[in-house]
C-alpha cells in the first residue's frame, strides 16, 4: 500500500517533513489515529485535503477553530497555517491527502493550470473551504477526493491516471462553486498570519536556546504586546507555550530515535531543569520519558515490520 501515518515531524520552516510522493508524482496520502498523536501546527506549499473518516476532530486553521464530523472533508490553499486535535469524547480518525497544484495543472502556461490553479493563487487570502456532505456539490467533492485517497492507498490499477483525473474533478467542481471573493481573510489576519511563520521558522531554529517573547518580537520587528496577541489570535496560545510544547516534541522524538539519557535530552532540547521537563512531560504524554521510550520503542519497531 502506498499509505502513510503521518509523522507530522516538521523542518525549518514548520512544514511537514514527510516526502510528498516525489517530483514525477507529487502526491502522498496518509491515515491519521488522533487518538493517537494530534496533528500540530504546520504548513507546506502543497495543497491538502481532509476527510473525517471517523470522530469529531477540531481543526485549528489560523483564527478559526472548527469541529468536522463524520463524512465533511477540508481543503486547504497553499501556506496555510493549520493543526487539527482529537476530542476525546469521540477520537478522530482522518483520510488525507497532500499534493502540488503541478499534478493537474502541468506547466504555468497550460489551460489546466489557468482555469484549476489560478483560482487559488491569485486569492492567497482564501486559506480553506469546509466541504459538506450534505451539500450536492460539496458531496461530489469529497467523493473525488475519496476516490482519490483510494487509489493511492490500495494502489490500484493506472492509479497515477485515477488520481490525477479525481484530483482535477475535485479542483474544478470547487472552482466553478466557489466565490473567492467572500471567502478570504483580512488584510490583518494576512499579517499576522506571514508573522506567524516568520516566528515558527524562528523557533524551529532556536528552540533549544533561551527563547523569550523579547526575541521573537524582535524577529519580525514588533512590540511583545503585538507578539503575544498574534499568536493568541492566530494559533490560540502564546509564544512560550507553543515553545514549551515543540520542546517537548523534539525530546519525544530523540528519546525514540537515540540513545541519548532523558537528562541529555532535556538539556539539547531547551530544558535546563531537569524536574521541570519531567513535570512537563508527564503532563503532555501521561508518562515519565523513561516510560514513554519503553512503552513506545516496541511499537515503533512493529510498525516496521
């Protein structure tokens, strides 16, 4: 099966690390488990769709914050800043699927790519469009995406042909259905949503060094005061939070993938005090780091096998 559960490991710049399919077939798709890790903040120059397979996931994208039942789906528009959590009263399953506009638009100049890809580029402020079941259109949608996260999970017969015919059912039948110049964000929202990006690739860069709100509005050439309200009203946390919790996500990952002690670990990951990284990995992982590399090394090595 050409199918992967996401990792949601990011680079510099924030944007998930998993290879998109590779440059002859841009596309992958992947099932993800909430109930099993959350999907954080991120963003890629791709676009991406979404489909609840199963649960009530919230999806977080900039200023919105939405819960998606059973059966709707999501599109989101290149560079767009989102996340998605589980709710624990009914734990998220997703279908989803990442890929470049060039699969269906070919070259800049090619009417594929003037009348599927324009649409979105020339609207940058048009982030994402919610897709319902119960709207025909919107159905037709999400079943072309289906259809397309299928295909590459099963990888049927001329699979690279299906996807690519579903992908440009799926764009057009938006196009023709969407008014682009009702569903944008502000010009503030625009800012704080560049400024944003400007941090996260800050903070990549820098998370185990002595970050502060100072630093980071010095960054983008703010006052603190506009720091903390950008990332409260675009990601709904703080700057610190947000860098306690990357923090915490980078030690998971070496505590599965090295052998370095937990002290080490907490020490290259920002934490100089090793009690207050043990308090805080409990609270987020509901283990000590010991626990959680005895618990989880199993489990990874099975997933490989």
């Amino acid at each position: 099966m050409a199918l992967s559960t996401c990792t949601n490991l990011t680079d510099l710049y924030d944007r998930e690390l998993i290879r998109h399919g590779d440059p002859a077939f841009p596309i992958a798709c992947y099932h993800d488990d909430l109930s099993q890790s959350n999907v954080p903040w991120h963003w890629h120059e791709e676009w991406e769709f979404a489909i609840v397979s199963e649960g009530l996931p919230e999806f977080l994208m900039e200023n919105h914050h939405l819960k998606i039942k059973k059966g709707d789906g999501i599109f989101f528009n290149s560079r767009a800043l989102h996340a998605v959590t589980n709710n624990p009263e009914a734990p998220g399953r997703l279908h989803s699927g990442v890929f470049h506009p060039r699969l269906i638009g070919g070259s800049t100049d090619s009417i594929f790519w003037q009348s599927l890809v324009l649409p979105f580029q020339q609207n940058p402020s048009m982030r994402f469009l919610l897709l319902h079941e119960s709207v025909p259109w919107e159905q037709k949608v999400l079943q072309h995406f289906e259809a397309v996260w299928k295909a590459i999970a099963y990888e049927q017969e001329d699979y690279e042909n299906l996807v690519r015919y579903e992908l440009s059912a799926a764009i057009g039948t938006t196009v023709r259905n969407t008014d682009f110049s009702a569903a944008g964000l502000s010009d503030q929202e625009l800012i704080n949503a560049g400024r944003i990006r400007s941090m996260l690739e800050y903070i990549e860069e820098h998370y185990n060094d002595d970050l502060n709100v100072d630093t980071l509005a010095e960054q983008i050439s703010v006052s603190p005061s506009v720091c903390l309200r950008c990332f409260h009203q675009t990601l709904n946390t703080t700057p610190m939070q947000y860098v306690k919790q990357l923090r915490l996500k980078k030690s998971a990952h070496q505590l599965l993938n090295t052998k370095k002690t937990a002290k080490e670990i907490a020490l290259s990951c920002g934490f100089n005090d090793i009690s207050y990284f043990t308090k805080s990995f409990r609270e987020l992982y509901h283990c000590t780091p010991g626990e959680y590399r005895s618990a989880q090394r199993p489990k990874k090595t099975a997933d490989l096998l």
